[in-house]
C-alpha cells in the first residue's frame, strides 16, 4: 500500500519529466526545479520577513508587560502576564506563530517528492513500464557486482540499473531484446552532475580509507559539507540581519543554537539520501541566501516596521470600535 508521501511522487514525477524532456538534461532540469520551488516558496518567505519585523516591534511591549508583574508571586505572574500578552496579541492582531515554521513546511512535500523522482528515475523521468523496470531491476540484482551493495544502496536499484546498464545487457541479451526501447533510453540517460552519480549516496567511510576510495566517493562527502556550509550561510546573514533590526533581542544563546542546528541537520540529511537530494539542498541554501539579501532589500526591517505601526494602528481602532459595539449591543 502507498503512504501518503508516496503519492506526491507522481505529480512532482510529471513536473520534472516536463523539464527534463523539455531542457534534454537531468542536471539542468534539477537547477531548474530547485529555481521553480524557490519562486513558489517566495511568497511564504516574504511573510516570514514581515513577521519577523512584526515580533520585533511587539518586543518592548511584551517586555513592559513582563516588568509590570515583575513584584507578583510566581503562579500569579505567569497568569498576569499570560493574559495581558494574549490581549495584546488580539489587539494588535499578532500571531506568535507567524510563519517562521512555513517556508521549512512547504519543502516537505516538495523535498518528499523530489526524492521519488531520485529514488526511481526509471519509472518517473524516463516514464518506463513497470514490466520493464521490473525486469532490469531483477537482473541488476542478479549480478555479482551488485551483491556486494549494502543493503541501504539497494533501496535506490531504478538509480543503480543506470549504472550497471551494460553489465546488465552483456549477462542478459534477452532483456535488451525484449525491452529495446527501454535499454536505448537508459544508455542514452546521463543521471550525473560534474560526474557523480545522483542515485549515490555518501559514505563516512570514505574518510578512513581516503587514499583507497575513488574520485567520485570523495567528491561525494564533499556535498554534505557544502550543504552544511550554505545553510549556515544563510542562517549566519538572517541572524546578523535580526540583530540588526533588534539589538536589545532576547534569548540570542536560543538563536545561536538555532543557527548552527540548520546546518547541522542539513549535514546529517545529506547523508542519509542520494546525492542528488544533496544537490538539491545546496542550490536551494545559495538560493535561500539571494534571496535573503533580496527580500532584505526590499522589505528592510526598518520600512517594515514603519509600515506596520500604521497597519496596528488602522486594525486597534477597528478592534476597539467593534468591541465598543459589542459592549453598547449588551447594555441594550
């Protein structure tokens, strides 16, 4: 039975097999698809930047809430305070959720779905019958090379049949018979980025034994510590940019922890999954950070917030007319 997530690969598959057979490259219909994404989150990330200028013009009010109730006892001013912070936050019309969380929510899917059409390229981007996937996907299993995979590498096998293609034709003359059509799409299929087979994943391994590993294995680990880096790029330049707008912000050892679990998780995540997972992750960071510095041009916090305190201003008034509404409506 399908999950859920299972289903997503479907239409992300129909997307990218859109790009691909439109651009004619595996690699440059990822750059685009990454580039597409980004567009579609732009909207998410635009409201996470006002929200984020929103939460920093609350800041001093919060805080003198938190003053005001500095002298009660401990269960009362968590109440008082509580309360009043509510208040306020209907008032002004503030979610404390914002959308900080968003943008990280909408990849999901989009990276739940990319990761079908890296897991099973044969059956999503070259669009092969299953009979035929079937087929080549047993004999690869068939051959000695292939026996020596770990059993996590045997998972992504549509990925691995590109490989061993030839191997699989030369031990089975009958399948490149009986699925010619497939075998041609497959020889002629380049499932590689700067050499690297995007179906491959990353080994830790390779750092004990360096000088016997290949070049591809190397330039393998080479995408979690590039992912790593990017999103601590990004996440470097959105702290440096909130400082700037708060100085005076609170819980900033909670904000540097955060700054470095991105990154961090960014890591652990690329190696976990085929390298083309990767590759996405990095395009999508370097964008992230353009993107950063260009929603930081445009919607300075400064600005922002200017433009914010009269949007309060115009919804406090409408709150408190409509709750002097509510209160003569009563009275009658």
């Amino acid at each position: 039975m399908n999950t859920f997530f299972e289903y997503l690969y479907v239409p992300f598959g129909f997307l990218f097999r859109i790009l691909f057979d439109f651009v004619g490259n595996y690699g440059l219909a990822l750059v685009i698809f990454t580039v597409f994404f980004r567009i579609v989150l732009l909207p998410s990330a635009i409201k996470q930047q006002k929200s984020s200028a929103k939460t920093v013009r609350m800041q001093p009010k919060l805080k003198r809430i938190r003053e005001k109730y500095q002298d009660y006892a401990p269960q009362e001013r968590q109440q008082k305070i509580q309360m009043e912070t509510n208040e306020l936050y209907q008032k002004e019309g503030f979610s404390a959720m914002g959308g900080g969380c968003a943008p990280l929510l909408f990849q999901l899917p989009i990276l739940w779905g990319l990761y079908g059409i890296i897991r099973e390229p044969l059956t999503h981007v070259l669009n092969l019958s299953k009979e035929a996937v079937s087929a080549l996907t047993a004999a690869l299993q068939a051959l000695p090379e292939y026996s020596d995979m770990s059993a996590r590498s045997a998972a992504y096998a549509e990925s691995h049949v590109i490989t061993f293609i030839d191997q699989i034709v030369s031990a089975n003359p009958e399948i490149a018979a009986t699925y010619a059509d497939a075998v041609a799409k497959i020889q002629s299929f380049d499932f590689t980025i700067f050499g690297i087979n995007l179906g491959s994943i990353p080994d830790l391994g390779v750092f004990k034994a360096w000088g016997a590993s290949t070049t591809e294995a190397k330039f393998l680990v080479l995408i979690p510590i590039l992912s790593g880096l990017t999103s601590l790029l990004t996440s470097v330049l959105s702290q440096y940019r909130q400082k700037k707008a708060n100085p005076n912000m609170e819980n900033q050892q909670m904000m540097g922890c955060m700054m470095l679990s991105m990154p961090l998780m960014s890591v652990w995540f690329t190696f976990q999954f085929p390298a083309g997972m990767g590759m996405y992750w990095i395009l999508s960071n370097l964008l992230a950070f353009l993107q950063t510095l260009v929603i930081g041009h445009f919607y300075a916090p400064r600005k922002t917030i200017a433009k914010l305190m009269v949007d309060e201003t115009i919804y406090r008034r409408s709150y408190e007319n409509t709750k002097k509404i509510g209160a003569e409506k009563v009275d009658e």
